[in-house]
C-alpha cells in the first residue's frame, strides 16, 4: 500500500527525499496528480508515455510501504515491526546515533511514515546521502 497525499507532502515539508526511486521512476510507483491518483503502469520494456512523463514531472510521488521500509534501512536503521491488536507497532533504532524511536498505527505505510516523520523532525543527521550499490564487480 501506498501513503496518502497528505502524509507524503507532511513527509516532504520534513525534508523526506529518496532520491534513487525519485529520480528513476519505475512501473508500479504511484503519484497523486491533478486530485487523483496514478499508477504509473503498462509494460516495463515500453518507454514512459508523454503522459506517465506529466504526471512524474509535476505530481506527487507516494512512496510505499516497502520504499519506507528501504529508506529506513538504506539511512542506516535497524526496527522490528509487530502486528498486535490491529495495529503495527514500528520499534526503531538509528545505528549512527543510537536514538531510539516507535510507533503504533492501524496500518504499515502509516506507521513507518509515522516513524520516519519522527526522525526527520529530531534531524540529528542528514539522510538519503549514499549512492546505491546494485552490484559488486568481481574479477
């Protein structure tokens, strides 16, 4: 699943980026654009429409589940997640700076969201900084 529009922009005015699937759009992703919502489909060898173009260009990525996931783990933490009650609770820890954070929502996007939100306001340090390895060359 995918966050909603107001909880990616509440992302975004936090200072979220993730720069790897912000800048290479890939089928699947999801936007909001124009007061809906779009998925970015069709097959993957085909190049983007001029209209998938438009809607990456000027909508509003919302990341999933797994890109939060990725990102979190990407930025050096380390968390479990537990599904309790009808709710997943996020317990998370920034192996940089040892802080601590949790969370307890009714869903995943919206407690890792909500995890994330809490790291990007306390900013003890600056995120989305590596370049992605895909591969190790061997000789």
């Amino acid at each position: 699943m995918n966050i909603t529009f107001e909880t990616a922009n509440e992302l975004y005015a936090l200072g979220f980026s993730y720069r790897h699937y912000q800048k290479h759009c890939q089928k699947g992703m999801v936007y909001y654009y124009n007061g809906s919502e779009w998925v970015i489909g069709g097959n993957v060898d085909e190049p983007l429409t001029d209209t998938q173009r438009e809607i990456i260009d000027n909508g509003t990525w919302l990341p999933s589940e797994a890109n939060l996931i990725e990102w979190l783990q990407d930025n050096d933490f380390v968390f479990v997640v537990v599904n309790t009650d009808g709710f997943f609770k996020v317990e998370c820890k920034d192996t940089v700076t040892n802080t601590q954070y949790n969370s307890k929502m009714p869903t995943l996007e919206f407690a890792m969201a909500a995890i994330i939100k809490k790291i990007l306001k306390k900013h003890e340090r600056e995120f989305d900084t590596k370049e992605p390895i895909y591969g190790v060359i061997v000789e």
